[in-house]
C-alpha cells in the first residue's frame, strides 16, 4: 500500500531510550492534506497501470553505476591503464560512480523502493558495503532519523554535524570561528565517504546499540558487528592491498587515490543533499516539553525540504531523483523514476491547501542558497 512513511513512528517508539526520546506528530492537523495527496498519487499508479517499484531504464541505470564504478578498477589493477594521470582520472571517476551508486541504487534499495522483492531490495542495498560504507548504520542515521525527524537538531545528523566548525541549525550553539563555515565546509564535506570507511560506521553501530536503534534492522547486534568486520576487511582487501600489490607505481600512490576518489563522492553528495533541507526557507522545528511537534508529519516534511532544478533530466537522472527532495521525503518507499510525474501532484496538492512548496529552479541557485545559509549560520543571532 503507497502511504507516507514516518518510519521513527513505525519502527522505532518501543525502541528508542530516554536519551533520544520520540517526537510524535499531530494527527489532527493536516488531515484533510494527507487524505487527499496519498488518494491522488494511489490513483496515478492505479490509473496508469504502473507499479511504484524500479522499471527497465532503473536496472540499466544500475548496471551503468556499478561498471562506472568497477571497471576503471579492473583497467588499473589488470595492467591496461599503466599512465599516472590516467590512473587519477580512473580514481576519480571511480568517485563519481560512488556518488552514483549511492544515490541512484543503493538509495532506493534500503527504501525498500527498489523492487517488491525485499530479498532483491537487501543485496542491492548492500552495493553500499561494497563501496565502503555499511548499509545498517546508514539505514538508521537516514531512514529511521533523518526521514522520520527531518532538521530537528538532535534527532536529524544531517543538522546536527559531530564537529563544532560546523552549525547547519539556527538552534544550535554558535561559535565565532562558524562565521568562515560557508568557505572550510567543504573540505568537511569532501571527507563524508572517508568517514565511512574509518571511525563512522563502528562508532554510530556502538551508538546506535545504546539508543536501542539497532533493533529496527532485525538483526542481534553481535551479527550487524561481525558484518560490518568482514565488510572492511573486504573493501580494505580489494581497494587497498591488492592495487598495491598488483599495480606497478609507488605504494603510496594508492591510499592517496583512495583519498582522492573518497573526497570527490563526498563533495557530490553533500551538494546535492545540503541543498534540500540547509537554506533560508525551510524550518528547524523544535519539539515541546512533550517531546511532540503541533505539525502533521507530511506538512512537516515539505516546510524542511527543498526541491531544485526540477527541468534538468540529467540532474534527475545522475541523483536518483533527488533533485525532488520534497516528492522523496512523502514518498521514500516509491522508486526514484517516479517522483518527477508525483511532483506536478504534490506541488497541486500543496497550493491547494495553502502549505509551502520549495523549490529552487537550478542547481547553482540551490547551491548559492545553501551557501547563503552557511553565511548566515556562522553569523551570531
């Protein structure tokens, strides 16, 4: 059944200790707008006779992603690309295939978006693993936090960064050195995939574990441990040994590759993310003393979010979709083909009942409007 997914809601109440409480939302209010929008996006799968999972050109996009990924790989540690700089170009591109697999695959995938199949949804969504993060922790940080709590500091990392230089709340504590943050952020963005492959994923599993957020991936701890082992010692295996042992440069050309190919999916991610929820309109709500927030789950998902370049079929293609972050927020169980027909509905049905729709017109604005927020974060109240 296509419904709005508040998985926080669904999965997690029981789960949740007193130190991250759960944040209910009003059924009441903006009732009238949930009824309505899921009735007219059920009846354009229904009318059309399409089902809201993956179609052909979504398996052709996989196939592209993952070789875009692997076989600049292969061509280096079989011997057929010897010359340095094409060595660089083929870690860079390895990035960028990063960057594709996991918004255009694997992000549908741990949607449960992917396919009807949950076994086909599972190993898709573990392509994650394989290009060195861990699916699980990223289910839970993304799915069950950031979909379900979206921009309320504390409960969404996506606002609320581990380190102090960086403030994407105005409800977090300012600090002076923050007033350079629209210039250094990007270098922190640029290490978000490294952290994957070091501290991240072992520290938010130990995290995690004491929240009791682990249980919403129905495995026992101890298996999600020994997976995330073997995944590293995997990935470190055939990104790191082997290429150092096979290829014929200096060892230390390869972690520095490594470093390279990290950086430059990092910076794609976090440009297309960052944009979606950190600008000058959406808002950072705060829960009362209730732990509640007097807002439907739906309306609150489309006052923090943020579409843009809504006319670039290339951007709608390369980021799953995710140029229509406000259709993905309501819809996270739908596949990513469908959001740009959903959208004329959302955007209809939103005006209608006189809430906000954001959306930015380009790329560069809603990069120059993120920056603009960065500006304004790092500057005191």
């Amino acid at each position: 059944m296509l419904k709005f997914v508040n998985t926080a809601e669904t999965k997690t109440m029981s789960t949740i200790t007193e130190e991250l409480k759960p944040i209910r939302f009003s059924q009441k209010i903006g009732a009238d707008f949930n009824g309505t929008l899921k009735k007219r996006v059920r009846d354009y799968f229904k009318d059309n006779n399409i089902s809201r999972f993956a179609n052909a050109n979504m398996v052709l996009k996989t196939i592209f992603m993952v070789s875009l990924y692997f076989t600049p790989y292969f061509l280096m540690v079989f011997g057929v690309i010897t010359n340095p700089w094409l060595i660089v170009l083929c870690w860079a591109i390895m990035g960028i295939g990063i960057a594709g697999i996991g918004l255009s695959i694997m992000h549908d995938a741990n949607h449960g978006a992917y396919s009807k199949n949950e076994k086909v949804n599972f190993w898709i969504g573990r392509v994650l693993n394989v290009v060195g993060g861990f699916a699980p922790t990223w289910n839970i940080q993304h799915n069950v936090l950031h979909h379900s709590y979206t921009n309320i500091l504390g409960y969404d990392e996506d606002v609320s960064p581990p380190i102090s230089l960086l403030r994407f709340s105005p409800k977090d504590k300012y600090r002076k050195i923050q007033r350079f943050q629209f210039i250094y952020a990007w270098f922190f963005y640029g290490l978000m995939t490294l952290s994957w492959i070091t501290n991240k994923d072992f520290s938010q599993l130990f995290r995690y574990k004491k929240l009791g957020l682990t249980k919403t991936e129905n495995e026992k701890f101890g298996r999600l441990l020994t997976e995330l082992i073997l995944t590293k010692i995997v990935y470190y295996l055939y990104i790191l040994v082997i290429p150092i042992l096979v290829m014929d440069i200096a060892w230390w050309a390869i972690p520095l590759g490594i470093i390279l190919m990290h950086f430059i999916a990092g910076i794609i991610l976090a440009a297309i993310f960052q944009p979606a929820h950190v600008v000058n309109e959406t808002d950072f709500p705060v829960q009362d003393s209730n732990s509640s927030i007097e807002n439907n789950w739906a309306i609150h998902q489309l006052q923090t979010t943020s579409n843009f370049a809504p006319k670039s079929r290339f951007f709608y293609w390369f980021v799953g979709g995710l140029n229509y972050q406000v259709e993905h927020h309501l819809f996270p169980n739908v596949c990513h083909v469908h959001y740009k027909a959903l959208s004329k509905i959302v955007k209809q049905t939103a005006q209608e009942f006189g809430i906000p729709y954001y959306s930015e017109p380009t790329f560069v604005s809603a990069l120059g409007n993120h920056v603009r927020m960065l500006k304004k974060l790092g500057q005191a109240a």
